[in-house]
C-alpha cells in the first residue's frame, strides 16, 4: 500500500478524527487506514472507541476500492478535496466556463470539457449548449476539477442549468494553489508550474473572452469564435498539469511526517 496514494493514509476520514490526530498517528507508525485497523491499540485512542472507527476505516478502504468518489466528498473537508485526486485522476472531467460578464447573472457562452483519453469539447451557447449536453460531456467521470469552480463556474453553471448533473465529487485548485502559497489567477499558476501558451492565447484574459464573444454576436466573426474556443481549450487543458503539479506538491507535504523518525508505538493485532 503506498505512502503516497493520499486517501489510503486519511485517518480524517474517520469521525471524531482531525489533522493533528492524524499527524500523531502517522508520526506513531500508523500511516495507512489499513495500519490503524490492524493496530491492537492506539495511542490517545480507548479501545471502544478504536473499535467504532475500525468500521469507518474499512468502509474508507472500501470505498477506495470501489472508487467511490461520493463517500470521499461527503468526508473530506473542502481543503483536503486535493487527496481524491490521484485515485481518480483517470477519471476526472477538467471543466471551464466562459460568460457575457464576470458577475454570477452572466450568461454562459462556452463551456469547456477536457477528458483524459477523450480530449477537449466545447459547448457553445446557440449551438447546442444545453443541460442535457453539460450532463452528457460529463456523464461518467467522477471528479470535476476546476479552478475557482467553487466560486463562479459551478454557481453560474446551476443557475443557468438547474437541471444538469454534475460529477458527484469537486477539486477546485484554487485552494490548491492558495495552501501553496501560488498567488494570482490561472495564468499566473500556469506560469509557476512550467506552462508556457502560444502566442495567440499568451495574451488573451478574461475581458479578452467577452470581447471576443461579443464579437461574434455582432458581426458573426469566426476568427473571434476560434480565438474564444481555442483561449478556452488552453485554460481547461492546463488544469490537468495545474492539478498534477500541486497535488504533488501536497502529497509530498502529506507524507513528509510519517518519512521521519517513526516512535512505532501502534501494537500488531494478536
């Protein structure tokens, strides 16, 4: 079972169970879910009580098999949302949005949908944008990954489309990149994990992307249009090397208690 994989080491996800106890835990030997059931007894930890979250332990583990990704966003707090992603990574849909405005009573013009081994779609608004095609872009992925979707795209998109459905699990990397400290907006982030746009969408921002729509509305440009999907495509497909740079960075911080001197004070079942 490796120290890596976030989920596995989640003693959080146990009730009762909060980072510091976690970190005394994993600096006590017991670094995986499966380490704390196997574990006799526990430090600071009675034995009936042990015994009541050896069952939340194995429904985590379960779960985890199962690739149950609603169980882990119904117990992970918003900021350790990052620990779902290795485990779904293969199945998460990275999705942006673009609008008349920058207030939540915008209208969508674009949504953008990336799938690891399915690529990128665009649904534009006027040619077939819907909440059936949300739904359906998104039908089957697990995790929803965005960058301050938490904030904008997720309110925008349920206000517009009430009916659509979403991935039963969210990462915004917002938070991501806010715990590590990496201020500014997307480009900003893309600039610090190595990203390097082309010409056309280095320079582009968000009042770029309403400019460009509107554009099209007016005078039916499809230069605007391409320009607007392709600036799009770049912030939905960076997301994937965003997410792959700072859940590295915090799986690294993750592990970086239980590497060191370990006091092994949890006991082996009989």
């Amino acid at each position: 079972m490796p120290l890596e994989e976030p989920l596995l080491k989640s003693h959080i996800l146990m009730p009762g169970v909060g980072p510091r106890t976690e970190r005394r835990l994993w600096d006590d030997g017991v670094v995986t879910l499966e380490d704390f059931v196997a574990a006799a007894r526990v430090r600071g930890i009675s034995r009936e009580r042990k015994r009541l979250l050896d069952a939340d332990a194995v429904r985590a583990l379960e779960a985890h098999a199962g690739a149950d990704a609603r169980y882990f966003a119904g117990r992970l707090p918003h900021a350790e949302a990052w620990r779902m992603y290795p485990r779904f990574a293969g199945e998460c849909a990275f999705l942006d949005i673009e609008t008349t405005g920058f207030s939540r009573q915008s209208a969508v013009t674009v949504v953008g949908v990336y799938r690891p081994g399915r690529g990128f779609g665009a649904l534009i608004r006027g040619q077939g944008l819907s909440a059936t095609a949300i739904t359906e872009a998104l039908e089957g992925s697990k995790l929803l990954v965005t960058f301050n979707g938490a904030g904008f795209d997720l309110p925008v998109l349920r206000t517009s489309f009430p009916s659509a459905r979403f991935p039963p699990a969210h990462l915004d990397l917002l938070s991501c990149a806010r715990r590590l400290d990496w201020r500014g907006g997307l480009k900003i982030v893309e600039r610090i994990v190595g990203i390097s746009r082309d010409q056309e969408t280095r320079v582009l921002a968000g009042s770029d992307a309403v400019r460009l729509w509107r554009a099209w509305e007016r005078s039916g440009s499809q230069n605007a249009l391409r320009l607007l999907i392709k600036y799009n495509r770049a912030d939905v497909e960076g997301l994937e090397t965003v997410a792959a740079a700072a859940v590295e960075r915090l799986t690294d911080r993750l592990n970086a208690p239980a590497m060191r001197g370990r006091r092994q004070l949890a006991l082996p079942a009989a």
